[in-house]
C-alpha cells in the first residue's frame, strides 16, 4: 500500500540511481535484525497448488525473477524475502566490465516500459561466484552467463565455458544468455552453427549436472527459431526463457521511447507470448519453457502457462508495481485457478499448444 508513494519518490530520480537506493534499501533490510521475519511474513506468495518439479528443481510457485535486477548476487538474499519462487543472477561475464555510459535505463512511464542499454555492467564472475556461494538455499537461484564486450565473437565460447565452469558450481541452473541487444553481435550466436558449438562445449564441461538453460530473442525470426530450438534440443538443453527485451517499439507514447536500447514491459507482452507459444509448439513438452517479457497481471501468468511456460519471470512490473508484485501475482494466480476449478498447476500448462 505504501509503494505507491515510495514510487512517486523513487520516479523523480534517475531510474539507475533508483534502482540502486532500492537494492541498497533491501540490502539494509536484510541486516536489520527482525526485518527478514516481516518481510517473509509480508510477501508470502500463494504455493498451494502452486508447486512443482522443473528440471530437477523446486519451485514453490511459477513466478521467479528475471535477470538484470540483480546483476551481481547481491541481492538473492533480499529478492528471496519478496515471495519470487526463483531468482536469476546475472547476467555475468568472465571479466569485470563497466557496461555502456550512463544514462543507460529509461522509464517509459505512459507504456509501463522500460528501455535500457546496460551492456551487461558486471563484478565479474570472480566475485559474483563467491557470493553465490553463500546464496539462499529455499530456492533455485540460477545464473546467467554472457562475453565480455571485448571479446570477438569468435571467441565468445571461451567467454560462456569460462564463466560457465566458474559460476555453475555455485548455482541452481544456468542461463545461457545469447539474447541481449546491448552488446553487439551478440544475437548472431542465435546462428545455428555457433549455437551448437556453445552449447556443446557447455554440456560437455557440465560435470555438476546443472540444468542449462537458453535465453532467446523476441525478435528472430519463425524460422531462426525453429533453428534455435531444434539445434538447443538437440544438444542436450534443459530449458528455454523466452525471451529477453526487444529492439521493436511498437506503438509507444513516452518521451524516453526513441532511446537506444531492449524494451521491456507491457509493449513486450505479445511478442514474449507469441514466441513462447512458437517455442512451445517446437518443443512439445519435450524441455521446460519460462515465459518471460511484459508479465504483470495474474492473468498475464495464467496465460503464459496454458501457452505452455511451465514457470514465469518479470522485471518491469517489479519497477511499477513494488515489492508486493510476486505474492500479488501467485495470489491472483490462485484465484483464477480456484474460479476454474483447477486444483494443480499441472493441469493448466500447455493446456493451449
Ligand atoms: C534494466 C534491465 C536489465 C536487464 N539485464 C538483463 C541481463 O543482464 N541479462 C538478461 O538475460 N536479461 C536482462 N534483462 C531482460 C529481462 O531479464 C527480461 O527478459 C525482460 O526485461 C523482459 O521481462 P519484463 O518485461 O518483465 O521486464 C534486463 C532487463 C532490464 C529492464
């Protein structure tokens, strides 16, 4: 009830210095003595009904966070306070790297958008893989990996194994993040030649037995996807996120909507759903999909799952809605469930492919 007057505050300051005043907020929180206890009791996300196994691990419910918020694993310990089901770190590179000039996130408060161009800012996995290794254990806390900005592409799978060999052993699964717009040439490893050659390379060092999971684009093409998928199956892969931010910029009314950048948030939502709906079909249960891209609403979530997501990300709608966005979310979830009659979220998945 009271984010919405931290919001107004939060919305006169630049929004990277406003996401850092929160994450240092949470981080105060987490050390104040009691505080955790209130949170949890605060945030308690809806689970009946709601849990089940993905990839060999437990989610109390679907809805998790996605990466970018808490780039460097400084935050789980908060986020996990927040009622999410799955937290995704990241993303991390093999290397610390400032990331591009700021001002690089822009609210576009008209859509519930935001466009940012962090060019992947990250500790580097040195220091990401030591704090994760005291991350919460109550919840799969993944990792998502990507180059150096520096590195040629050519030589972007040593970047990936690096960062792979160092981080996975601290993690619950790794996202392979080959979909970002904001450092070039990234989205060619979309290519299905690279694609195999790096995931290969992946599966083949994953002695921890880590469930890999690709990150993919809104903006390929049908039949990229098609590609995409069939070469990650075909590798071996855990899963599949679809999807990250898009270069598109459909219809938006905001000052900040000619910046360069990836476009999250609600005129995201269709793309993200189109796609997982594409995915879904090419995948035919054979792998887990997480939906990810312009979920805000419970009905957002149902949605994703009946396209066939098993489970849900969001990071926008953490923006403009708060702290309260996941438990709200799994409690809507919940109802509609109830309103349907259905008893387990394992009746509703896929239900639409
Ligand atoms: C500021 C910001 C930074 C992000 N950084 C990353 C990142 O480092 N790696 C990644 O895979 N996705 C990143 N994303 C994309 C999100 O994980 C997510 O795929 C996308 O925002 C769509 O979800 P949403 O509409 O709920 O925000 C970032 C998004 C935002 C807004």
């Amino acid at each position: 009830m009271i984010y919405p007057l931290l919001r107004h505050a939060l919305f006169t300051l630049d929004a990277e210095v406003a996401h850092e005043r929160t994450a240092a907020l949470l981080k105060l929180a987490v050390k104040t003595p009691g505080m955790a206890a209130v949170l949890k009791r605060l945030f308690a996300p809806a689970t009946r009904g709601l849990s089940q196994q993905i990839a060999g691990m437990h989610f109390a419910h679907p809805i998790g966070l996605a990466a970018g918020f808490d780039k460097h694993a400084d935050l789980t310990h908060g986020m996990a306070l927040l009622g999410f089901s799955h937290i995704e770190v990241g993303t991390v590179t093999p290397r610390p790297q400032a990331g591009n000039p700021k001002p690089r996130l822009f609210r576009l408060a008209q859509d519930d958008a935001l466009i940012n161009r962090m060019g992947f800012n990250s500790e580097g996995m040195q220091v990401v893989a030591e704090r994760l290794a005291t991350r919460p254990r109550a919840l799969p806390v993944g990792i998502n990996i990507g180059k150096n900005r520096d590195t040629a592409l050519e030589q972007a799978g040593d970047d990936y194994l690096a960062a792979f060999t160092h981080l996975a052993p601290h993690a619950d699964y790794v996202a392979v993040n080959i979909s970002s717009p904001n450092t070039p040439g990234l989205r060619q490893l979309h290519e299905t030649a690279a694609l195999r050659e790096l995931l290969e390379a992946l599966i083949k060092a994953n002695q921890w037995h880590r469930p890999i999971f690709l990150k993919i684009s809104p903006d390929e093409t049908p039949t990229q996807i098609e590609q995409v998928v069939a070469t990650a199956i075909e590798a071996g892969i855990s899963g599949i996120i679809a999807t990250n931010t898009t270069l598109a910029r459909p219809n938006l009314r905001s000052a900040n909507a000619n910046e360069t950048g990836g476009l999250s948030g609600e005129p995201l939502k269709q793309a993200a759903l189109e796609t997982l709906r594409f995915v879904a079909q090419l995948t035919a249960k054979r792998v887990p999909i997480i939906g990810v891209g312009g979920i805000s609403r419970a009905e957002d979530v149902y949605a994703r799952l009946k396209a066939g997501a098993s489970a849900v990300q969001l990071y926008t709608a953490l923006v403009y809605q708060g702290p309260a966005v996941a438990a709200r979310l799994s409690w809507g979830l919940s109802a509609l469930m109830r309103r349907d009659g259905v008893r387990d979220i394992s009746e509703v998945i896929g239900v639409e492919c």
